[in-house]
C-alpha cells in the first residue's frame, strides 16, 4: 500500500495504491497522519482517491472509520473518489458508503469539496 499526495484548489487528494488490510493498517494510519494533521491547520477537505486501491478488509475499512473521526475533531471533511468495483462493493456491503460520501471520479469530489469554482485562481490578477 502507498500514498500519494497532491493539493488541487482546497482539497488534499491523497492516493491510496494497493491493499488495505490488517498487514499494512498501522503503516497507512501514520502515513495518513500528518495529512490529517495539514489539513485541519489548512483548512482543507480530504479527497481519499481509491482508483489504484485493489482490496481493503475490514480492518482497511476501520482505518477509514478512525480518520473520518479524526477529521471531525478540527470540523474536517473527508471523502472517497473513483473506487475500483471490489472495493466499491465492499463499501455499500459494509454500509459505509453512507459514513463517508462517495463520489464517481477524483475531479466531482475536488469541486464537491472544494469552495472555490473550478479554474478559479487562487491569487489577484
């Protein structure tokens, strides 16, 4: 499993690749950590992109459960984008498709989240 960062308008999209299961919880927790930690000083949202995730089990979906209650003690947003359709089924069997929003592709969350219109700069003219 790894992650990858990158920052688009006002939102922290983070890429997860791989699996997520008991084997590699913990190292995706202190990874994730530190984003969690930006984002709340930065006020962003989170836009977890799950295009390259290929399974997560439910200690995966646990990890998720705990850094969606992290979120939310700095009022923080978390979100899910472009899941593969194992771990797409995985969510609604497990009904957490209704803990963290779900979106089709990475670019509907980051306008979801984000308080800033598409294309729009982020400094004057």
């Amino acid at each position: 499993m790894s992650l990858a960062a990158t920052k688009n308008g006002n939102a922290l999209i983070l890429g997860l690749k791989g699996r997520l299961d008991q084997d590699n919880c913990d190292e995706f927790r202190d990874a994730l950590a530190p984003h969690l930690d930006s984002a709340g000083r930065d006020r962003l949202a989170i836009v977890l992109d799950l295009s390259q995730l290929e399974y997560v089990s439910s200690a995966g979906l646990r990890c998720f459960m705990l850094a969606v209650k992290q979120a939310k003690t700095y009022d923080g947003r978390i979100v899910v984008a472009a899941l593969q359709p194992m771990v797409a089924e995985i969510f609604q069997i497990s009904r957490f498709d209704l803990l963290l929003e779900v979106f089709a592709s990475v670019s509907a969350a980051v306008n979801a989240v984000s308080s800033l219109p598409p294309d729009t700069p982020t400094s004057p003219a």
